[in-house]
C-alpha cells in the first residue's frame, strides 16, 4: 500500500504497518470471494482486505469514516466494497456466505464474543481478530478490552483453531472448520 499524506503517519507507526501487512498476507492465503469486515476506522484492514485479493468487501462499522472512503475511492476499489454504517449488531438480519471475516469493533468482551457468535451464521474459512494480545486485555480500566478472553471462549467452544500472530498487539486467526 502506498498510503497518501493522510496514512503516511499511520503507516511510520510500526504496529499499525505490521497490522496491515498480517492482515493482507491472511486475507492472500484465504483467496476469499466474499469478505465481511466490523469496524474499519483508519482504513487500514479495510485497504488490506482489498488489496489482497479480487473478491468482494462488506465493511459494518456504526461511524462514518470519510477517510476510509476516500481512500478506498483513491485506489479504484470501490467496486469491489460496500459500506454499512449501522451497528454490528445488524449482522443478526445479513444474509449471504463469507470466507473471510474480519472483527476490530468494539473491544469490550460482550461485543467481541456477539461478533464471533453471529459471524458463525456467514461459514466463513477465517476470521481474523485484531488485538488479541493488547494490553488493555490484560489491565484493570473502565473500558477494559475482552479480546482474548471472548476469542478463546469462541475458539473452545466451536473447536476452531487459534493462530495468533504476535505483530501489531496481536493479530488472531481463526481457523473454522465445520
């Protein structure tokens, strides 16, 4: 990715470089057709997705991101990706099949282990899961992360496969098996 003036300083930050480029390499080994994404904030999962592979986007997130847009637009993608400004939650009413997903949403534990449980109904192959090692995990705040404690309960309970890639506080992928 050649991040214009806007993500350049994003890109000089290392976890957010590392972050994409695992996300691009996992979303290039899935070969996905059809990829739902929660949460695209900084574009950065949104323009790896893409730029791995030729399939389809579904980006949910309850904000709206004009640069995310307008970074998509920069590159020619946006035929290949459709924005939802709505919360996750909206997944319950979505139809269709995604090999690919990709949870950064709200970090808190009952919203991470509500994207997991209704991702199931999309079969995916994958889901990647940002910030499964950040430190907030593991600190007592009011706005105390439930990453790990959410993906390790989902992985157990559904006897996935848990692949977590120590760059960028933790990349998780999940690999789902039915």
């Amino acid at each position: 990715m050649k991040p214009n003036d806007y993500y350049k300083e994003q890109f000089d930050h290392k976890p957010t470089k590392e972050m994409y480029d695992c996300i691009f390499d996992i979303s290039k080994r899935s070969g996905y057709k059809n990829a739902l994404e929660i949460g695209v904030a900084w574009a950065i999962s949104t323009m790896a997705i893409l730029q791995a592979g030729s399939g389809k986007l579904l980006s949910v997130d309850k904000s709206l991101y004009q640069n995310t847009i307008d970074q998509v637009h920069e590159y020619g993608l946006q035929d290949r990706w459709t924005y939802l400004v709505r919360e996750s939650s909206c997944l319950k009413e979505l139809g269709g099949q995604y090999d690919l997903i990709c949870i950064d949403g709200d970090h808190r534990y009952e919203y991470v282990k509500e994207d997991l449980n209704n991702s199931l109904k999309f079969k995916p192959k994958v889901i990647i899961i940002d910030d499964y090692n950040h430190r907030y995990n593991f600190e007592e705040r009011e706005d105390q992360y439930g990453v790990k404690k959410a993906v390790d309960e989902f992985v157990k309970e559904n006897n996935f496969k848990l692949i977590v890639h120590k760059k960028a506080n933790g990349i998780g992928e999940v690999k789902c098996e039915y």
